[in-house]
C-alpha cells in the first residue's frame, strides 16, 4: 500500500540550526496494517507524516502509494487519498459550520460537485447512524455548531469525516494526546472500530507506550530520524512496556529521555 525509500529531510540546512529531521527511511507498509510510531521527542515521527502528506518536500527518496508515486506530487493532490486527524482537536473542522454540514462537505472530498440541495435526506439518515455508533449523543444535534463542541465530540467528529471518503491511508497524529484519559480511551476505541470496519490502513504516532503496544498490528520505534525497531503479529502481542525501554536502551545505548513518554506509560 505505501512504500518509502530513502526518505532524507534536513531542515535548516546549511546553518547553524541545522537539524536531520529523516535520515533516509526505507518502509513498506502493507494493505490493511494498523501501525503505531512510537519515539522520543524529535525522533521524527510528525515530519515523517508530513513527509506522506506532503506538507513539505523531501530532500532524497520516494513515496509509492498503492503503486502511484506521489513524491512530488503537492499536498493538496494528496488529500485526495490520504484522511488525516491532527492533534489539536479543532483542526479538521469548519467551527462556524454545523455538524451535518462538515460531514457533507467531508462525504464530497474527490467528487465533482453541482448545483442542489446541501443535504439530501437519505444522507441525513445516514450520518444520524454513523453519529450514534459514537454514542456522544452527537447524532440528536446535527444542526449544532462544531465548535460549541467538546475536544472530544469535535474530535470524534474529525475521526469519522477522515475516514468518510474511505481514504487509501488514514494518519493519526497524536490525536489522543491534547484529551482527557477518558476521553482519549473513547476516541481510540472508536478509532480501532473505525479501521476494522472500513478496512483500512492506518499510521498512528503516539507518545504512550501503552497504547502503542495495544492497539494496531505492528509498532515502529523511532529515534534520531531512523527508524530502530519494527515489529508486528504475535511478537508485537507479547511486548510490554519493559520491553520497549530495554529494546531502545540496548539499540541506541541511551535511556529513554523523553518524559511524556516515561510519564504516559
């Protein structure tokens, strides 16, 4: 589904700040995986799914998605194939437009649009069963501004319009991080529902070593730009959060300094 080779992207280059965000990254990530990106602060995690999205060119390598090769093709030609949930709950919506209207707008992503009504019924009702599978009481306030929403409703929301278009890769950048603990458990349930459901395939980065190691399929551990650990299956299963300390201390010969992550365990 999604092949990178020698991913390369230096930031500042030439100067004093100078900074090797990905130092040529090789990854083929089949059809239908779930995986979790777990690292410390500035390991590279973000700027390898902006890489993907194509927030920015890249320095060196290419970017191969489901045999089409992207690499200098603009973000916004991207978007097309990608759904995407940020960490900042209130990125992803219109806050001015209603709940309904968001998801209409999120439904017609890659679809040529004409003269009509905004929302048909049919496609009310539908939304109205997509909303109550949340059970936030969402699906009784369609006409509600997002914004007037909790992060938590608004980022469900953002969840499902993401994932609406059925997009060939869906990127989950810390989209817990900015909730409650609760809350958070709420959305990765709905997320891991969502992915089985509609079969996709998923990356999703996190600071919490717990529910990287719960959730998806298969765990890349990043550091310095590279990535130092991949695993999947019945291995992955079988991880626990000891194992992922030892594993980075062993690779890199450092302790984990990063204490969101020592802190969200």
């Amino acid at each position: 589904m999604l092949e990178l080779k020698g991913i390369k992207k230096t930031f500042n280059q030439g100067t004093p700040n100078q900074k090797v965000a990905l130092g040529g990254i090789d990854l083929t990530i089949k059809e239908g995986d779930f995986i979790t990106v777990i690292g410390g602060n500035g390991a590279g995690k973000s700027t390898l799914l902006n890489a993907i999205a194509g927030v920015w060119k890249i320095d060196e390598g290419s970017i191969v998605l489901d045999g089409e090769d992207i690499t200098r093709l603009p973000e916004h030609k991207r978007a097309k194939f990608l759904g995407r949930v940020f960490q900042n709950p209130s990125t992803g919506t219109a806050a001015d437009m209603q709940i309904i209207e968001n998801l209409a707008l999120a439904a017609r992503r890659n679809k040529k649009r004409g003269l009509g009504w905004g929302v048909k019924a049919k496609e009310k009702e539908e939304y109205k069963e997509l909303l109550t599978r949340f059970d936030l009481g969402l699906e009784n306030r369609m006409g509600q501004k997002v914004g007037t929403l909790s992060g938590g409703q608004r980022q469900a929301l953002t969840l499902l319009m993401a994932s609406l278009s059925n997009p060939k890769l869906l990127l989950l950048d810390e989209h817990t991080a900015a909730l409650d603990p609760k809350t958070a458990k709420k959305v990765l349930t709905l997320t891991d529902e969502i992915i089985e459901r509609d079969k996709l395939t998923a990356i999703m980065i996190t600071h919490n070593m717990n529910d990287a190691i719960t959730h998806g399929n298969r765990l890349i551990m990043m550091d310095s730009g590279k990535v130092i650990f991949d695993v999947e299956g019945e291995e992955k299963k079988k991880l626990t959060i000891s194992d992922l300390l030892e594993k980075f201390e062993k690779i890199t010969g450092e302790e984990m300094a990063s204490d969101k992550m020592i802190l969200s365990k």
